[in-house]
C-alpha cells in the first residue's frame, strides 16, 4: 500500500484502518448494549445514566483510532468520520436484518439505535473538537 497521501490527507493504509476500526468498534457497541438491554438502560434513569457515560467513554476511543490509524491531531475528525460511515453502514443493515443483534425486544432494539446514534454524534463532536483544537494550538505557533 502506498505511503504517500491519496484522498482526505490520508494514506490508502489509514482508510484501512478507520474502516477495520469503525466496523470493531460498532459490533463491539452493539454486543454491550444486548448485554445491558435487560438491565433498563433504554428507560429512565437508565437513559439518562447511559447517555451521560458515552460522552468520557468516547473520548479514549477517539485516541485510540488517532494513535492507532497514525493520524494528526488536526485528522481526528476526517479519521472519525471515515470509521463512523461504515459504524453507520453496518447498522442500518443490522437494524433492518438482525434487529436480534442489538435486544429480544423492539424496545432494546430501538432503543439500542438510538443510543448508537447518539455514540455516532458524540464521537464526530470529540473529533472536530480534537481536530480544532489541534488546528488552533498550530496556527497560534506559527
């Protein structure tokens, strides 16, 4: 695979990889939430609990796809937003042939959706985040 920059400011390599990664990290999401279905996660005070954990829990992840793919600070959110639209791919597919995936219920399922959605969001902010902060901390440099 070829090192020199071919689409984005990114190697064939690092598509790759957020790919392979925005497919891990999705099943891996979808396996806990099945796991935590049964515990109400999806009501209540367990929405609530659920919501306010993806936003820290995110933020490693995020490292781990800039360390992992080898991007730049200011790639954060073009290495996010390549992962995310296979996440998001492979998610409508399995809400609409494996719903099973996610819940026994239509409840776990939608509410699995909806909670991957809102994961799908927070990982794009923490990524323009990243990626603008890099930005700015580089153009106060020069």
């Amino acid at each position: 695979m070829t090192t020199q920059p071919v689409a984005l400011g990114l190697t064939v390599r690092q598509i790759a990889i957020l790919m392979a990664l925005g497919a891990a990290l999705w099943l891996s999401a979808a396996l806990l939430l099945n796991v935590l279905a049964p515990l109400g996660i999806y009501e209540g005070v367990g929405r609530v609990i659920l919501y306010a954990a993806v936003i820290p829990g995110t933020w490693p992840f995020v490292e781990a796809i800039i360390r992992v793919a080898g991007l730049r600070r200011q790639q954060a959110l073009t290495g996010v937003a390549i992962g995310l639209a296979v996440a998001c791919c492979l998610d409508g597919l399995a809400l609409a042939y494996t719903p099973w995936l996610y819940g026994s219920t239509v409840e776990h399922t939608a509410g699995a959706g909806a909670a991957i959605l809102w994961g799908a969001g927070v990982f794009l902010v923490i990524g323009a985040w990243i990626s603008a902060s890099a930005e700015n901390h580089t153009s106060l440099r020069a």
